[in-house]
C-alpha cells in the first residue's frame, strides 16, 4: 500500500543522496515532488541573517515552505508531506489520520533547554491552509515581530554558541500542534541517527556515533534508555551519517 498524499522535497542543488533518498521513499508514496524555486521576494527581502552558518544555506530551509505553498496552491493540494533529501520513510502509516484537525504535524522536541527552541519539519505532514498561515507568520515576524526571535540570537552572540535563528526557530513560535512525531503511541520518528537525543535528551542507545539500531521483521527499532525496543517509521540521515543510507 502507497500513501494518496504527495510527498515533496526541496532541493535547488544536485546531492548525490536525493536519488537514494527518493528510491526508498517511492515505495510508500506514489507521487514523489521536487522542488527547487529560489526566487520569492516577499521573504527574500525581508529576512535577517542571524545565524553563525552560511546565509543561504539558512534562506534556503525558509524558502522550502514558500516553494512548497506555491506549488500546493497552484494544484489545489490540500494535504501533503515533506521531507528532508536525507530522510526516509519506513513504514505507510495512515498519514491522514494522524494529521487529523491539526494544521501540521512535526518534529517537537519535548525536552529544551532555554534558547534551544525547535521544531523540526524534517518529518512532516501538512494542510495546505497550515502551510499558509506559517509563512505568513514568518513574514511577520521579521517585518513586524523581530523582538520574538532576537533575545535567542542575542543569547548566541553572548556565549559565542553555534548556531542560531533558523526555519526551526520560527516553527517552535508557530507550532500550536498536540501532536508529536518523535513521540507517537507506538513508535517515532528520528531526529537524526548521530544524536542519542530525540525527543528528550540522551533517549537511545548509541553505537560507533549512531544510534544502536535493530532490524526485525522489515521493521528497524532503537533502543531507549529504559532498554524498551522503539520502531522507528523514519530515519534521519542528518550530516556525517549520509553514507548510512547506502545501508537499507
């Protein structure tokens, strides 16, 4: 069984790990959507670099949403997904159900620390009206509401951490969803197989810098702090753990 619902990426450069990456993914959707559109000026010429990593690195993870809500709105879409170009889906879930009244379902982390303010979108699944009002908000925000988001930057600048303002900033001031994909009833997704943390802090167990991970039954499992066995319906192969994908 394949999902109804479009999945999308964004990706306005060749990476060679988009083509593993939407092999995988073909078997649980059948309809698979690039984007690639860099030129939105409505954000383009308002948004405030503050972040210590590359700025179009940074502009590029605003304008996926943009492309996105410009595509859905031309093809009058209403429900779909998006996911990293180094993610994967394992498992067909029933992607509508779980999005149910929501406007999105994503990646919230429930354990932070002050100033960490995430919420990732990796991993997630939208309505199209949910799409809107988020880029609306980061519109306003910059032009209108930029004292929501300074005191984090102004805090970076201070102690000279890494990072900084970025897409998922400005997702964890917008997102008012009850729903969680690193924590669902009975499995999650990943946050990234490099990182112990998922959705609290030290959850996995980890082995040579990933996540210990298990395959049984065509199902791949973690195992958490409490040595329960997790299914995990999706990994992320964030940074230096790409070549890991090669694997499945």
């Amino acid at each position: 069984m394949k999902s109804d619902l479009p999945l999308f990426y964004y990706q306005p450069n060749h990476v060679d790990y988009l083509d593993k990456s939407l092999s995988l993914n073909k078997k649980i959707f059948k309809d698979l959507i690039i984007l690639n559109k860099t030129d939105y000026p409505d954000f383009n010429n308002v948004y405030k670099h503050m972040n210590y990593n590359h700025e179009q690195f940074e502009r590029l993870c605003f304008l996926r949403f943009f492309a996105m809500l410009e595509y859905v709105k031309e093809n009058n879409i209403d429900k779909f997904l998006y996911c990293d170009s180094d993610a994967i889906f394992l498992k067909h879930l029933d992607f509508e159900n779980i999005l149910g009244d929501e406007e999105c379902v994503a990646c919230r982390p429930e354990e932070q620390n002050k100033f960490d303010d995430i919420t990732c979108a990796h991993f997630s699944i939208w309505k199209k009206d949910g799409l809107e009002d988020f880029c609306n908000f980061i519109i306003n925000t910059y032009t209108n509401n930029i004292n929501l988001i300074t005191p984090k930057w102004n805090w970076h600048v201070e102690t000279q951490t890494g990072g900084g303002i970025c897409d998922m900033t400005l997702m964890f001031h917008w997102y008012k969803g009850s729903k969680n994909l690193y924590k669902m009833s009975n499995g999650a997704y990943d946050r990234g197989i490099g990182m112990s943390k998922n959705n609290i802090e030290e959850e996995y167990e980890m082995k040579d810098s990933i996540k210990r991970l298990k395959r049984m039954d065509n199902k791949i499992f973690g195992t958490n702090y409490n040595k329960e066995e997790v299914e995990f319906f999706g990994l992320h192969f964030q940074g230096h753990t790409k070549k890991y994908m090669n694997l499945l």
